[in-house]
C-alpha cells in the first residue's frame, strides 16, 4: 500500500471513541462504500489492535498499523 493508497482511503475517525466504536464504524464503513478500495481507521483506543486486526485477518482484508503516538493508531485497510 502507497501514500497514494492512503490519500484516496475513505477516512474513519474514531478518535476518542472506546472499543467496540472503532471496529463497528469500520464495518459501517465497509457496507456503507462498498467497492471502494482503501480505508483509513484513525483510533485512539489501545483495544482497537487487536479488534481491527483480528477482524481484518477473520475476514481477508489487508491491514497496515501504524502507531502514530501513545494514543494514536492509524490502520490502512485494503479491501
């Protein structure tokens, strides 16, 4: 996956928001645009590794994390 990648992901804001919010606005997300590529989960809850990696694997979606900070995740997830 490529800054281009992450420059047309449809973006999730999930920042302040406790688990399980960022895992179901993703699956929002998914539902919501389907066929579109790339998604970018911006998160602020530790929990959310394991829930969005987890669910990406369970469900063959690509996942890249980057820990932004102490409190700040960042997935690119390819579709």
């Amino acid at each position: 996956m490529s800054e281009n990648s992450a420059a047309s992901a449809i973006m999730i804001d999930a920042i302040g928001k406790p688990c399980p919010m960022p895992l179901l606005m993703l699956k929002k997300a998914l539902k919501l645009h389907a066929g579109q590529a790339f998604f970018l989960l911006k998160s602020s809850d530790p929990h959310s590794q394991q829930d969005v990696l987890r669910y990406c694997q369970m469900h063959a979606l690509s996942c890249r994390l980057d820990k932004i900070s102490d409190d700040e995740y960042h997935y690119l997830i390819e579709s």
